[in-house]
C-alpha cells in the first residue's frame, strides 16, 4: 500500500520577520505615530535581545514597504501606520517578487547599458560622472548612497535614447528601489556597489558596449544576492 503523503508543517518565520512583527506592535503600544522616531538601533536591539544585525534587516524590510524612513545621522523615522499582519503579508509577497524583478532588471538595463555605450553623448557622460560623484560623496560619509546610484541608472537610462525600454524601466521603477534599499543596507555593499558603477562607467565612456553590458550584468547579480539569497543567473 503506498504512504499516503503527510501535510507539510507551516514554514516557521524567520527572526527577521518576527522582528518585523514586533517592531510594528513596538510602534502600536508606544503610541507612535507618522512623524515620530524610533529609538535607535542599539536600544531596540537590547531591548528586543538580539543582535544590531537583525534589528538592522527589520529596519530595512519596513523602509522597504514604505512604513518607515531611515536618515543618515537622523534615526528612523514613522511615515505611515500598518497592522502586523498586513506589514507581514507585504513582506512575504515582496520576497516571491524579489526574483523576478532582478530578471526584469537584467532584461532591461544590461540591454539599456550596452546601447548607452553606443548613444551616449557628452552630456550624458557628465550626468554619468555627477551621480558617481555623488555615490562617492555618500559612501564617503558612511551614507548607503541610494540617491547616487538611483540617480546613476537613470543618466544610463537617459544616455540609451530608447523611449520603449526607459517607460519599462519607469513601469517598474518603485520595485527596483526596494531591491536598491536591500542590497545597499548590507554590509559593505555601498562601496561594492560603487565600484561596479565605476567599471560600467569605464566601459560605456570609452565606447564599449560588450564590456558596459557585461559590467552591468555583474553588477546585477551583486544586487540580486540579498540577505544570502542566491545570485539569479541569466
């Protein structure tokens, strides 16, 4: 007689969706509200005993959603109110889609890089060169540099000359700053990242659409490892 097969137990929560969880019923018993601050990152993880780390990724995961904004120097800041559940629904849909956005991105921006390096005209390399600048300038001051590298895609994007491609990448643009906000938060990760701009810059001033899109692709398969995720191959 075959066994019949056993339902599989619940997938248990990891510890930072449960530090998600209880932040926002943090925010709830506390009586915070839009405008207010958390306490510091320190303080929370005492609190909560565990680690910096963690506290970190659950900062981030709410940032990501929209329910908080982290300021560099400033702490985190409330911008909307949400339950538990729904704070956590979001969370778990958010992580299905992270695959396929990262997909979509290689789809686009390798291709958007790679005529860059082609159409690219010398005030689009000064745009190029302003928002390296300005990663520099954040990384520099211990900042993420999401404003520098949003801004960089977009002088990419811009320097490309494919109206079709940019209203795509304009379609998907609020997924993409969730997958920007993750990777950045990480470890490192700002100089990282500001290095591969730096080699997709190279590439598409010296007028090389191979090596652009290659850069680009690396670089992607960087942002596309978040919090130990697999890198997605093309």
């Amino acid at each position: 007689m075959p066994t019949k097969p056993r339902p599989r137990p619940p997938a248990r929560p990891r510890l930072y969706e449960q530090l998600v969880e209880r932040l926002v019923e943090h925010m709830r018993d506390a009586g915070l509200g839009v405008g207010d601050r958390l306490p510091p990152e320190r303080e929370l993880a005492v609190a909560l005993e565990v680690s910096r780390a963690s506290v970190s990724q659950a900062l981030v995961a709410l940032e990501v959603q929209g329910v908080i904004e982290v300021r560099h120097g400033d702490g985190a800041i409330i911008r909307q109110t949400v339950s538990e559940q729904g704070v956590l629904a979001l969370l778990r849909d958010r992580a299905n889609r992270r695959a396929e956005i990262i997909e979509a991105r290689q789809a686009l921006e390798v291709k958007l890089t790679e005529l860059a390096a082609v159409r690219r005209t010398p005030e689009d390399l000064v745009a190029i060169e302003a928002a390296l600048e300005l990663m520099r300038q954040e990384v520099a001051n211990g900042d993420r540099g999401v404003t520098g590298d949003e801004r960089f895609h977009a002088a990419i994007t811009t320097a490309a000359r494919s109206r079709l491609l940019a209203r795509m990448m304009n379609e998907i643009a609020p997924m993409i700053r969730e997958t920007r906000l993750e990777s950045l938060s990480q470890p490192d990760r700002p100089r990282a990242s500001l290095d591969g701009h730096e080699r997709i810059a190279s590439a598409i001033r010296s007028g090389d659409p191979k090596a652009a899109a290659d850069a680009m692709r690396d670089h992607l398969l960087l942002v596309s490892a978040v919090n130990g995720a697999a890198p997605v191959t093309p």
